[in-house]
C-alpha cells in the first residue's frame, strides 16, 4: 500500500470514529444547591440537591456521577434519586456511599450515582429537575467540598443513552458548625480522581445499557 493511500485510510477511519462519537449539540447545566449550606454538630442531617439546568427541548433519561466530600467531617447519611419522578423510572445501579464494590479503591468520601435509561418516554421536564438529594451527617467541625465528578465519560443522557452535553458544572460547600445559623464557607474544591476500576465500571454500564436495548429489540 502506498503511503497516499495509506493516509488515506487512516483519516476515512478517522472520521468514521469521530461519526460514531459524535454528540448532539445539546447543552446542561448540574449544580449544588444550595451552593453553601451550614449543617450544626448537633443537627441529624443536612439535605443538599443535585441540580440539573436544560436547554429548550432538552430531556435527561439518566445520569453517572460521584459526589466527593471530606469523610472526616461529615458522613453519608442517605440519598434519594429522582425524588419528583422526571425520568420515568429509569434502572438503578448506584454504588452509593463509598467504599462500595464498584470503587473499593477510593475508600470513603465519594458518593456513586448511577441511572441507566431504558428508552422510556419522558415526562415534561421542564427548564430543569433534582437529579438526586443527598443527606450528609456532620462529624466534626471544618467545611468540606462537595465536588461533583465526571468518572463515566458523559454525565448525563437522554432517554436512548445518548449523551448530552453538560457545559457547566457548579460545586458546592458544606460548613460543619456549632450551629446552623452560622454562615457557610467557602472552600477549596478537591482534585478528580483517577481510578484504574473507573473506566471498567463505565464501560460496564454501556454494556449493560446495549444489552437492554438488544433484548428490547428482540421482543418487538
């Protein structure tokens, strides 16, 4: 072959993969709100959402995310997914709190959020939903980072799995005090982590994602 045609070849494949991986261009917003909260020592629980912000005609059939925080200064106390029911029941595969079998490596200070579409007809979303409320209990004093984290490759998907585009991801802080009237503080965010299992898990949601979809193919 000559080296024409050989760069030929290379840049027809080129684009061929660059079709396959091509994303809608579509755009969201995901933040935590409030952005700064307080959570006093003697308090049960402090509840934060994870926002999802969309653009006309937008609509999110699923999600992948890890939410880090400072393990020493508040813990996991539970989490609720899709609390008003906007994406129809999609399929949960969250790890939640960890260390969880899907990231044993990382041990605690990490929430794993998993939603996997399964091709379900949306309700209205409107301009943006709660992707999930999370409850942390404080532990000691200090503020921590709530640091949300793209470890799938894609945060967000619509309703056949194809990603959206998020061009914005807004962090929140939550301040352990004596008392929840004292004001929030800002902090600083923490560095994303880097896990040899992460791509294994995301390639495994894909999968199982492709699966579905084959099986419901089938039954047709």
């Amino acid at each position: 072959m000559s080296i024409r045609r050989a760069r030929a070849v290379v840049a027809a494949v080129a684009i061929l993969i660059g079709a396959a991986y091509a994303v809608p261009a579509q755009a969201a917003t995901i933040s935590v709100v409030p952005a700064l909260s307080t959570v006093g020592i003697g308090d049960a629980f402090k509840e934060v959402s994870l926002n999802v912000t969309l653009g006309l005609g937008e609509g999110v059939g699923g999600f992948a995310l890890r939410l880090g925080f400072d393990s020493t200064l508040v813990s996991g106390f539970g989490y609720t997914i899709d609390p008003a029911n906007k994406m129809a029941g999609s399929l949960d595969f969250s790890c939640g709190f960890g260390p969880a079998a899907c990231s044993p490596a990382l041990g605690a200070g990490f929430l794993d959020l998993v939603y996997i579409p399964l091709g379900q007809v949306l309700p209205p979303q409107g301009a943006g939903f709660t992707l999930a409320t999370v409850r942390f209990a404080p532990v000691a004093l200090g503020t921590t980072a709530l640091t949300i984290f793209d470890t799938y490759s894609g945060l967000l998907s619509n309703a056949d799995g194809t990603a959206l585009v998020v061009t914005a991801v807004n962090n929140g802080c939550l301040t352990v005090a004596q008392s929840n009237t004292e004001p929030a503080q800002e902090c600083r965010q923490a560095a994303v982590p880097e896990p040899g299992t992460v791509a294994l898990l995301g390639s495994g949601v894909l999968a199982l994602f492709a699966a579905r979809r084959r099986r419901s193919s089938v039954r047709v």
